[in-house]
C-alpha cells in the first residue's frame, strides 16, 4: 500500500535525512520525501498496521527535524 502526506520541513537537507531516517523504519518498504512540494510518499510492507508505522517514521523524523510536522492523524 502507498500513501502521500502533507509534510511541514525548514529545508531540502533536513528532508533528506528525514527520508534516510524514515527508510530504516520497520514496515516501510520505500519512502520519497519531496522538499519542493512538502510531500512525503510512504510504501508499507504487506500486512504492516499503517498508524504504528507512521508514529515510528514521525518519531525519527522528529529526532532529526524537531520542528517538523508530518499529517498523518
């Protein structure tokens, strides 16, 4: 399953270590983070629980970034 979503980050380099970091989650297969258009693409693994794995992702993410948003709720 992939899905989009609306993402807040301050800048490309920050995005892209988001997206290192987000890569290394359990249940992610893939994950693309677009600076330019605020956008983050996430592919689960088949049968992974999409809210846990989106928490986990959002708490890397925050470690990096800890002004960064991430709409998944």
């Amino acid at each position: 399953m992939k899905k989009t979503y609306k993402i807040e980050v301050d800048c490309a380099n920050c995005a892209a270590k988001m997206e290192t970091a987000a890569k290394k989650v359990a249940g992610v297969k893939d994950v693309v983070v677009n600076y330019m258009t605020l956008k983050m693409k996430v592919e689960f693994e088949d049968g992974a629980d999409e809210k846990d794995v989106m928490e986990q992702i959002f708490k890397v993410c925050r470690k990096i970034e800890p002004d960064c948003e991430i709409y998944y709720k």
